[in-house]
C-alpha cells in the first residue's frame, strides 16, 4: 500500500488516509452562519475519499472574520449548521476539521468572488453586510489600498483577552463534534502579525524580541489545549518564512515548532507568505522543503502548495518531508482525488462510497471487457 492511502493514528483519531483537504475560505456565510453551500462544498470531498475534511478560517469574534460572509464561532447559534456538516463528514469515513482565527489588520475586506464592495442597499441585509475597523497588534495597514484600512492597535488587556477567545471557539468545535482543530497563524492574518517584526511594533511584552513576538501564539496554544479533548489532535497552520526581508523566516519558525510541539500541537501546516511585497513565487510542491525544513525539529508537519499529482503527493511522504498532504485548488478541481489515487499509485484501496462505488466498479468491468473484445 502506498504511503499516502494508508491510515495513520494522531492521539486517538486513526486517519483513513493522509491526504486533507485544506480550508478554503468560501465567504457565502451570513452573521458568520454556515449553509447548504458550506454542507454541500465541503461533503463532496469526504464523499470522494479525503481522510480529513478541514471548515475555512472561521473567526473566533466578530472583528475577525476576513470578510463579513466568513463563518464564526463566536456563539452557541453558530454550533448547529457546523455539527451537521461535522456529523456528515465522519458518516463518509473522513475526520471533520475546523481552522479557528482572527484576521486582525486584513480583516472587513471585500468578498474576494466579488472583488470590491459593490453590493446595492437592497441586496446588503440579504448577504449579512457588515464593515468595520480592524485591529492589529501595530497601526500598520497590510498595504496601501482602499481595500485594507489602517488598523486600530489592541490595548495589553484586548491581546492578553485573545487567548480565552480562542479557547471557546475551541469548546464550540468540540461540541459541534469536530476530531481536529486547527490554528491559523499563517497568510499574515492576526497570529502572523505578531510573530512577523514587519507588521508587530510593540514595546510592551507582545513586541520586540522574537520570544515576545510569539508570546500570543503560545499562550492561544495553551488556552486551547486546556480546553481541547486531550484524546483530539491539534494542528497549526503557520507561514513558515514572510518572504520579505526582515521578516518571519525558516529559523524563526524552527524555534516556533519546538515551543509548539512542547505545548501540545500535534501538526504544523506549513505554508508561506501573506504581506504584501513578499518575495515568494508559487511553483509545484514549492513549499514542501519549509515542511521538510520544520519535520527537522521532531514535528509532526503537513506540506501544501501547488501539489497537483498523486505521484507527487506520494513523493512527499517517501522522501520523509511531511506526515500529511493537503490540498486546496487541487481537491476544488478534483474532489475524487483519492480514489483516483489508489489507481494511479496501484493501491488497493478503495474510497468509493457504497452507494455509488459499485457502479463505477460495473462501468471500468464493462470498458475493460469492450477492450478485449
């Protein structure tokens, strides 16, 4: 069997398989509510065989949501829609996995799929329409353009608040019924901010040195894991270099997955970049070495990015680089992947569903027999 199909057990979940579907924010949420998009999007890929099945950003307050139509676990009127999704999910054979954050200075954004805020006064109450100012941990604005407004700085006791609201968005998941959390400190959203010394400029003890900078990261980590079932494993998605010089790089983020893993973070995500001006060129697999980079501390890591073939994905695992493969724009455009998989790597196994695998079984039987003649 090869690597990438077969299963593997992280605390107590057994994961079918190794490949996951990355969280793709889908900004179609109103008051940060999940609906039939978000059910529907997000079954086709348990239904296709994925082991894991991760739910977009979702913001752990109001002010955290990337857009006003992301999701939000914020409130107990959140948990149903996401449970059932979660429910749906593990039926299939998949773990159900949530990515909790906050934005911070590139949050009130417009709906990427729209491009601008151009939504008529009729339309804004029907989509949930909602602006308001970012905060950060600097006044600094992600770059220079209507679309990204200057950030209000959080006051000492406003980040010092930050972990607790991260830990009962966790209690939320865990009672929606979610295996895997995951923790967005990556793409230059408010975790990253502050880790970055591009986008953090603070004097008091969130600043400065790269151990204050990564002070509000270690303490959600273990405001989370105090709330989060010992028995359910706990992911964290970083940008492992900014791309920019000055900026967050491989070393930092070594010395990150030591003090991570230490506190109980189970899988580092490994990708990159996120601030405007980066230096980072996406090509095939380009960010498997950062996983590779990070796997040398003794983590556990999952490499994404631009992974497009199951010969690929396999390559990853083999060559040691990473414990897990995700995929995002390649799991869109293909949500069976794994079970094409299994016949480009010629494994056994098989992820169809009952309820349509055997007709696929009778179509390839009566091809293969059209062959022979």
């Amino acid at each position: 069997m090869s690597q990438l199909l077969s299963s593997t057990q992280i605390r107590d979940l057994t994961l079918r398989n190794r490949l996951v579907v990355s969280p793709m924010c889908q900004y179609s949420a109103v008051h940060g509510v999940a609906n039939d998009w978000h059910f529907a999007h997000l079954s086709r890929f348990a239904l296709g065989g994925f082991g894991t099945v991760m739910v977009e950003a979702t913001g752990v307050a109001p002010d955290g949501r990337i857009t006003y139509g992301c999701l939000g676990l914020w409130d107990d009127a959140q948990i149903a829609p996401l449970a059932q999704i979660a429910r749906f999910l593990k039926s299939q054979g998949a773990a159900a996995a949530i990515q909790i954050g906050h934005a911070g200075r590139k949050a009130s954004t417009p709906l990427w799929w729209r491009g601008a805020f151009n939504e008529t006064e009729a339309e804004k109450p029907l989509v949930g329409f909602e602006s308001w100012q970012p905060v950060g941990p600097s006044p600094i604005a992600h770059m220079d353009h209507p679309d990204f407004q200057t950030p209000r700085e959080l006051t000492l006791a406003e980040v010092q608040a930050l972990p607790s609201k991260f830990a009962e968005a966790l209690s939320r998941a865990d009672r929606a019924g979610f295996d895997i959390v995951e923790i967005h400190g990556a793409h230059g959203y408010l975790i990253s901010q502050f880790l970055s010394p591009v986008s953090n400029h603070r004097t008091d003890a969130y600043g400065g040195s790269r151990l204050n900078r990564m002070r509000l990261l270690l303490e959600i980590i273990e405001a989370s894991r105090a709330v989060w079932p010992a028995g359910k494993p706990l992911f964290l998605r970083i940008s492992v270099q900014d791309g920019l010089h000055g900026g967050w790089n491989v070393e930092d983020s070594q010395a990150l997955a030591v003090e991570a893993t230490a506190r109980g973070v189970d899988v580092i995500d490994c990708s990159s970049g996120g601030f405007a001006g980066a230096t980072i060129r996406p090509a095939p697999g380009y960010q498997v070495p950062l996983a590779k980079a990070l796997k040398q501390t003794g983590a556990r890591t999952m490499a994404v990015g631009l992974i497009t073939t199951a010969e690929q994905a396999e390559a990853v695992l083999t060559s040691g680089a990473a414990d897990l493969v995700a995929l995002g724009r390649t799991a869109l455009d293909q949500p069976n992947f794994p079970v094409h998989a299994a016949r480009a790597l010629g494994d056994s196994a098989d992820f169809w569903p009952k309820q349509s695998g055997f007709a696929v079984r009778l179509r390839d039987a009566a091809l293969a027999k059209a062959a022979l003649g």
